[in-house]
C-alpha cells in the first residue's frame, strides 16, 4: 500500500467515524440558584467540556423516580487564545478560539419546603444508568411559613486550597443559601493594583479558571443555591458592553431590577428581603463601569428598599455586592456609597450589608449619618474566601473574638477617581479587624438574626446578635 493511499484511507474511515461516546463528556460543574421565589423557582446550571445535543435536566421527589426531560438552554462562550495569559501552558496543538458551554434550566411552580432530586444529562448520556457516582443531586425549596434556617457568605474566592477548605466549611453549616460576594475565579488573575477588571489592555486573564472554579464548587454549589454579586473582576470586557457577556453565560440570577440588568436583583427567603448591587457602578479607583447604570439603580434601590421594608412578611433586610462602604482594608472603601446608598439603607433601616472586596474580615459597629449608632445598620467585610489575603489600613491591628485589641487608630481610605491616592479619615465604628480565611454564617430564628464568623478551622472569631 503506497502512502498516498494510506493517507487516503486514514481520511476516509475519518469521514465515517462515530461521534465520540457521549459517556465521555460528562456534565461537570453543577450549580444551582433561587429565582426571585425560592418557594417556586429553582434554576439548575452546569458546564459541558465539550458541545453536545439534546442536554436536559429531569426531576423528582423521590429519588430514582424521575420524571420527564426538560430541556436545556445553552449559552457558549468563545475566547481567543490571545486574550488570555494563563497560569499554566496552552497546549501547542489546544483549541483556538476556546470555546465554554454552559447549560440552563429554569424550574418553576415547584412545592415550597420540598426537596427534589435532580439529574442532568444528553443525547447519549443517561446519568440514571451510568452507574458513576454522585449523578444524583438535590436542593429544597423555601417553606412558606417561617423556619429556623442559616445562610452563608463570602466573597473573593478562586481555587486553590484555602477555597476548598472554605466550601467544606460552608457544606457544614447546611445553609439554606450562599452569598457569593464577587471576584468569584479570579481568571482575571491580575492587572492595575485595586483596579483589575475593565481593562483588556492591562487585564491578564484566563478564561479556563471558571472551569476549575465549578469543578471546585461543585461538592456544595449543586445542593445549595449559589446567589452571585459583581465584582470588578467579573468585568471581562472582551465578551460585551460592561463586560458582563460572561457572567450571562455562566450564571441565571433573578435579575429583575430593570430589563438587561446584570447583578442586580431583588428576593425574599421567609423573612429576609434581600437585595444584590452591582458595585462596580459606584466605584472611585476603578472607573470601567463607574455610573454604567445613569442613575437607574439608585432609583431601583430606593423602590425596591421602600417595598421590603413595607412588606409585613418581611423583618430583616440584608443587601450584598462586592465592594465596601464602609472599611479599614488597604483596599479601600467607596465615598460614593456613603454618599447615595448610605442614607437610603438608613432611611429603610437596613440590617446588615455584605460585601468583599477587601481580602479580610471586618465588622463595624451599627452606622448612621456615618457614625458608630445604637440603632443602624451593620456592615461586614467577607473577603477572605480564598485568594492572597490584605492588610488593614495603615496597620490596624487585628482585634476579633478573644483577641482584642484597642491599640492604633483604624483609618478608612478612600480613593480618589481613576487614581491611587485616597482621601484618609479615623474611625471609631471598626469593631472587629481579623486578617484570614473564613466565611460569614447567618443564622435567622423568627426576629433574631445571630451572625458568625468562622476562620478556616471553624473557630469562632466574631458572633453578634441582630433584632427586631
């Protein structure tokens, strides 16, 4: 046989090969989230390696009874190879462009307080009959009466090992939700200091970090709803205006601000209202986004506070996004915050005000007018989820649970517009500084809500009770 002919034969049993065996390509990555109605609405994601006909998610509520497929919605990601500077090395002969494939399905008209087991699958692939483990997940809707529950937070995560320690932790505490604080993969791993982010031109990034993101936070992220913030790292300009395209394809949060809105969203669990800001659009030293919004979710944010605070099943009101308005970290806090949402969490008396941002633990005391308060609302810092942590502010010292320490004067910076400097003021109202890994537990029981801080380990390092 002449080589020609080789050559040909190789080209022609090419041509006629099967498709590979869709056992191969497993689903991976599954994640799931509320919608605005957690007593109805679940919506259940993941990511495919490899594209694949046919995906579908089937339910049950009892397992191994499962009913009928339900179709998924796909949504592909392409990056160019030259977008990207990986941590690690492309493969010579990898694909280029990248391509990502993620998966939706949004249930609704489900029982409240149900659990329901779930199973995601493709043409050519039966989860029920692969016999490989773990196939089989499951999440509980909300009850509509009120229960004792927990939820948890913190933000700043990647991979890597403090990160996976920290969703053991999370899994521990059987939350009945997450509060996934922004700087979710860190795969844009590195830029302008405390200005990564909306800046393709000094962002390095590295598009395959969310696929080691959900392969990690699968063991918890696919039982337990995982309800996302913007942060500045989720501006990944190459994908679209704002550079939200990618956060769109990986993730379904309510986003029910506005139609087109991103992040920002609004829903209750029992007694909670809740309420997710896109921070970006208040930030000083980073401008990619500065005011993206004109104006429509200060408007959307006073509505939406004067409606929980009105709503008579509703006694706690507790808002999330990434970046601090108030905090002693070296990475700043944002005067525009203090200016435009601080007086509205005021006016509508919210509870408590999550964010990240700053790769540390910190919690003031109740805040008014911008000072320490008896009544307020309290703002903590859950930022120490997993990357390389900050320091305080001119070298506060750490002061938390049996560790305290009233040495040194906490300083809150805040940076000019588009600059490193900062305009630098004392404060009274820093409470707890404590520079580690660790994640926020809020545990709510009728008008108490008793927050926890955990390091790593599960020692407690801060605990505080919130009434009403």
């Amino acid at each position: 046989m002449t080589e020609t002919t080789r050559r040909s034969l190789f080209k022609l049993l090419s041509a006629t090969a099967k498709a590979p065996d869709g056992l191969r390509i497993r689903p991976v990555g599954r994640h799931i989230a509320f919608g605005a109605n957690p007593e109805k609405q679940v919506v259940i994601s993941w990511q495919q390696l490899e594209k694949v006909n046919g995906p579908y998610v089937r339910i049950a509520t009892e397992a191994g009874s499962f009913g009928a497929k339900i179709s998924a919605e796909l949504r592909t990601l392409k990056s160019e190879i030259g977008w990207q500077e990986g941590d690690h090395s492309f493969p010579p002969h990898g694909p280029n462009p990248m391509y990502q494939y993620y998966l939706h399905v949004k249930l609704d008209n489900l029982k409240p307080d149900t659990t329901y087991f779930y199973v995601v699958g493709h043409d050519n692939y039966d989860p029920t009959t692969s016999q490989r483990r773990g196939e089989v997940a499951q999440f509980r809707t909300a009850p509509t009466v009120n229960t004792p529950f927990t939820f948890t937070a913190f933000g700043d995560q990647g991979y890597g090992y403090n990160a996976r320690k920290l969703n053991s932790l999370t899994a521990d505490q059987n939350p009945a939700f997450h509060l996934a604080l922004g700087n979710l993969s860190y795969a844009i791993h590195s830029g302008t200091k405390n200005a990564e982010g909306g800046h393709p031109d000094t962002d390095k990034y590295d598009a395959a970090r969310w696929n080691s993101l959900f392969a990690q936070n699968e063991l918890v992220a696919a039982t337990t709803p995982w309800m996302i913030t913007l942060g500045n790292r989720e501006m990944e300009e190459w994908y679209s205006p704002n550079g939200y395209g990618g956060v769109k394809a990986r993730f379904t949060m309510p986003d029910n601000a506005w139609s087109g809105s991103t992040g920002i969203y609004a829903w209750r669990y029992q007694n909670i209202g809740l309420i997710s800001l896109d921070g970006n659009d208040i930030c000083s030293r980073n401008i990619a986004n500065l005011d993206h919004t004109k104006g429509k979710q200060l408007t959307w944010l006073e509505k939406q506070l004067a409606d929980h605070r009105s709503n008579p099943k509703i006694d706690f009101i507790v808002v999330y996004l990434h970046h601090a308005t108030y905090s002693t970290s070296d990475g700043g806090a944002e005067s525009i915050a203090q200016q435009k949402w601080a007086p509205l969490f005021d006016k509508y008396q919210v509870d408590l005000v999550l964010n990240a941002h700053n790769r540390v633990y910190e919690r003031t005391d109740p805040i008014k007018a911008g000072k320490s308060a008896k009544t307020g609302t309290t703002y903590i810092t859950a930022g120490g989820g997993g990357q390389a942590l900050d320091k305080f502010y001119k070298d506060a010292p750490e002061s938390y649970l049996d560790h305290e320490n009233n040495s040194g004067t906490p300083t809150m910076r805040c940076f000019k517009k588009n600059s490193d400097k900062s305009t630098d003021t004392k404060v009274t109202w820093s409470r707890v500084r404590y520079r580690g890994y660790g994640i926020t537990a809020v545990d709510v029981t009728g008008k108490t809500m008793k927050i926890r801080a955990l390091d790593e380990d599960g020692a407690l390092i801060d605990e505080i009770t919130l009434r009403r």
